[in-house]
C-alpha cells in the first residue's frame, strides 16, 4: 500500500469508523438484507468510543466484533444459540 495514503488514512483517527459506517449504511440501502446495518452500528459504537478513548487497533477490533455479535444476535445472544447459527450459514 502507498504509504502516503497509509498516512493519510491514520491521520484521520476515530473517523476512519464513522466513514466505514456510512459506507456500510450505503451498502444495505443498496443492498437491503439487514446485516450491513448491525456492521455500521457497531463502527459507530466504536468510533464514539474512540473520539474519547485512545485504543490500540487491536482492542477496536475487538470491541467492533463484540459490538457486532450484540446487535446482530439481540435478544438471543446465548453461546449455543449463536453457534448453531453460524454453523447454520456454512
């Protein structure tokens, strides 16, 4: 990757999520289908946080994922729940 655009994409800090989010929104109005949307939630979440939190990349990568599983699996996030689901989708 250019480094210059490397650069530029790290000068932007917690707004790489929110950019990431409208792009995922665009996405499921386009493409309607529901799961890009609990995508762009969690890349809110995240990028709220860390406007006041500075995060390595890692624990937002984390907190992306985890956010992503709550919103996506709701009410009925219980482990054995969620695993038959996505051995479901293969």
């Amino acid at each position: 990757m250019n480094s210059q655009l490397l650069t530029w994409i790290v000068s932007l800090g917690a707004w790489n999520w929110f950019i990431l989010a409208a792009l995922l929104f665009l996405l499921e109005i386009l493409a309607p289908g529901s799961f890009m949307l609990w995508l762009a939630l969690s890349a809110i979440l995240v990028g709220a946080i860390s406007t006041a939190v500075v995060w390595s990349w890692q624990a937002q990568l984390i907190a992306s994922t985890g956010s992503m599983m709550t919103f996506w699996f709701g009410d009925s996030a219980s482990w054995p729940n969620a695993l038959m689901y996505l051995s479901a989708m293969k």
